[in-house]
C-alpha cells in the first residue's frame, strides 16, 4: 500500500529518540529501583485554584465547541499580558490558540514553510524540532551551539549557514536542553540578520518564567523594529506545571494570525472552552509555582555540579534557566547513548543521551531536574560509582 511522503520524513524522528526514557519506565513497572532523570515534567503539581477555575467552567456548561483563533477571554488575557510585558501594544488579532506548544509550532511551520525551503536551527536542538520541520518537507540546517559561547546561538555562526532557500531562524530561549538563555544584545544582532536576509524569527519561549534568579529573560518581542518577522510560541505546561492540559498560544503578526487560521480550524476547530478558562486566569497573573520550581531546580543543577564535576573526567555544564542539566562524558570515550545505556543496564539511573538533541551533543547526556533531592543526589552518587568504574576498567 501507499503512504503519504510525510511518513518517510518522519521515520525514526518520533518515539525512537525516547527509547531510553520508555525502557526506564517499563523497568520502573516492574518494580525495579530506576531513578528517572529523562523527561522535563514538573515535580510540583497544578496550581488547585486553576484546577477548580477549569472545573467550575466544566460545571457551568463551558464544554462547547470553540473557534479556531481561541476563546475571546484567553486572547484578550494574551493580549494584555504581553503588551504588559514587551512593552509595546500587542492586538487580539496577534495571538493565536492552540493545544500545547508543540501543536502551535507544528503550525507555525505548516504557515511558513514547505518543500525545498530552509529552517536555520540551532544544534542541540529539543528532540521534537527535527520532525517538526521536516514535516512540512522543509529541510533543517543544524548551526552549531558551542559550549564556549554558553551554548547560545551566535549570529555569525548563522550567517555562515544563510542560503537563498533560507526562510526561518528558529530560536528556543530559555533553551532545551542546553538552558542557555539569550540575551538582547543576543537578539538584537540575531534579528538584524534576519532582517538582512528577509527571514522569519521563530521562538520557543516556553521556560520563560524558569530563568534562575539574576538572569534576566529577553524576547525577540522586545524589538519594535523586528515586528513583522517576529513570531513567539509558548504554554502554561512548564510555567504552571500543567502539561496535561495541552494550552498553548503564539503571538506574531496580524497577517501572519490570518494566515494560520484556516489551517488552526482545519486541524483543530478550537479548544476547549473550560481549558481555555483555566489558562485565562493563569496568564493573567504570575505563576504561584513557577519561583518554587526555579528554587529546585538550580538547587538540584547546583547538587550535580558539586557532586559529578571533575568526577572520573565528567565535566557539568549548568544551566541558566529550565528543568535540565548537561553532563559531558566524552573523557569516558563512550557516546552519549552508550553510556546512558550502560548506566540504566548497571546503576538503573535514566538519562537522555546527547544524541537525541542533535549531533553537537555526542557524548553528553541530559539530566532532567524534576526529581526530590534525595534522588538527584542518590543518582549522583550511583553516576559517580558507575563512572569511576568504567574509568578504572579501561
């Protein structure tokens, strides 16, 4: 039988690059003592006041269908939070709605790009990112994040990989995996670029609300004078601890909103009423989990750093904002994906290997910050053995 071409872009770019993730959790269900450091899923649990204000919208009828731009009450919250927050007005005719953040990138790139063109994007790369953009047959052009830059995407090194079929800067700030956040003067230089060049900027802004304390956040939004090539996608799924309920937005152009729309109610028609209630009340103020959750988490990146740094030739890269820290194994000369193999086989810790993020990360792995610190620090403690181990073996 026949397939759609979109299905051999994709193959090996979905469930594949988390099969250390999804071994741990069948060795977890039978009863075996892994301590899980893959996926980022807060650790604390959704905010009760938003659970009862999505609850109460359940109960009062809000189970309907929608509309394909979102709820007028969650665009109008959008609209005012980040007029608030860039400084400059944001209209409801610049936000759009859709489930999860990973929904509205996925359209994001169906509105802009197609077979043949370009998506300069930054290597490591969240694990999703590849399919994304092949999917819509547009091909990635890794640009390379280098550990000495602070991991963050320097524009000379775009301006390197700049081609006439190049049609968007993707950005991820606060990055995952890397934690590594931009800065204006990042931006600024970035965006001017892309202007050179007549590109889009795309940004995954998703960690805003996780920057660690003195790091300050800035957003191609910041820039009035980029406002046409600027889009923004993020959710509340990091921010509120709520990834199961899958609400996302975008913020970008007039134009380009119109554009997506079409498509927004092609695949979607809309989400849900009492969802939408819920995500209203949570953007319309600051998170009341997100600075507990910045507290654990460089507590815990701060814990492995103390704990692995300069441990058996580990080195720990910390990071700057985000639920993640980087470990880099290269001195054990195994790659990324061996080593966290061996160490989920040996001392039943899960790790993502480097390899998932992109190819600049050969020989790290990503160690996820959502664990108690008991287990952080038993994990370290079991990476420490395991190390030194391999390292007397050889």
């Amino acid at each position: 039988m026949r397939y759609a071409p979109v299905t051999e872009r994709l193959a090996g770019l979905g469930g594949a690059k988390w099969e250390i993730h999804a071994l741990a959790r069948r060795m977890k269900a039978a009863g075996e003592d892994v301590i899980e450091l893959t996926i980022g899923e807060p650790d604390v649990p959704t905010p009760a006041a938003l659970m009862e204000t999505a609850h109460a919208a359940m109960v009062a009828g809000r189970t309907g269908y929608s509309n394909g731009r979102g709820e007028p009450a969650l665009v109008a919250a959008l609209a005012a939070r980040y007029s608030a927050r860039r400084g400059r007005p944001i209209g409801k005719d610049q936000v759009m709605c859709l489930p999860g953040t990973q929904t509205t990138l996925y359209a994001i790139l169906q509105t802009l790009v197609s077979e043949g063109d370009e998506v300069l994007l930054g290597d490591p790369m969240y694990a999703t990112y590849e399919g994304l953009i092949r999917a819509t047959g547009a091909a990635v052009i890794p640009v390379p994040l280098r550990p000495e830059a602070g991991f963050r995407i320097q524009a000379a090194d775009v301006a390197a990989r700049i081609t006439p079929r190049a049609r968007i800067l993707f950005l991820n700030s606060p990055h995952n995996p890397t934690g590594a956040v931009l800065t204006k003067d990042d931006l600024v230089a970035l965006c001017a670029l892309a202007a050179a060049h007549d590109l889009w900027v795309l940004c995954d802004e998703v960690y805003e609300d996780l920057c660690f304390p003195g790091v300050p956040f800035a957003s191609p939004l910041d820039l009035p004078d980029h406002a046409e090539r600027v889009i923004i996608a993020s959710s509340i799924s990091k921010s509120h601890a709520a990834p199961g309920f899958r609400s996302g937005w975008c913020i970008g152009p007039a134009e380009f909103c119109a554009r997506l729309l079409p498509l927004s109610e092609t695949m979607l028609f809309g989400s849900q009423p009492f969802i939408a209630d819920m995500t209203a009340a949570a953007v319309a103020a600051p998170s009341p989990v997100a600075a507990e959750m910045m507290d654990h988490f460089q507590r815990r990146a701060i814990l492995i750093r103390d704990r692995l740094d300069g441990v058996a030739g580990l080195r720990v890269h910390m990071p700057q904002a985000g639920m993640f820290a980087l470990l880099d194994i290269r001195a054990s000369g195994l790659s990324g994906d061996a080593f966290a193999r061996a160490l989920l086989a040996d001392a039943k810790v899960a790790t993502m290997p480097g390899e998932s993020f992109g190819t600049a990360l050969a020989g790290w792995l990503r160690l996820s910050l959502t664990q108690p610190d008991d287990r952080i620090g038993d994990a370290c403690s079991r990476i420490a053995a395991f190390a030194e181990a391999r390292r007397m073996a050889a």
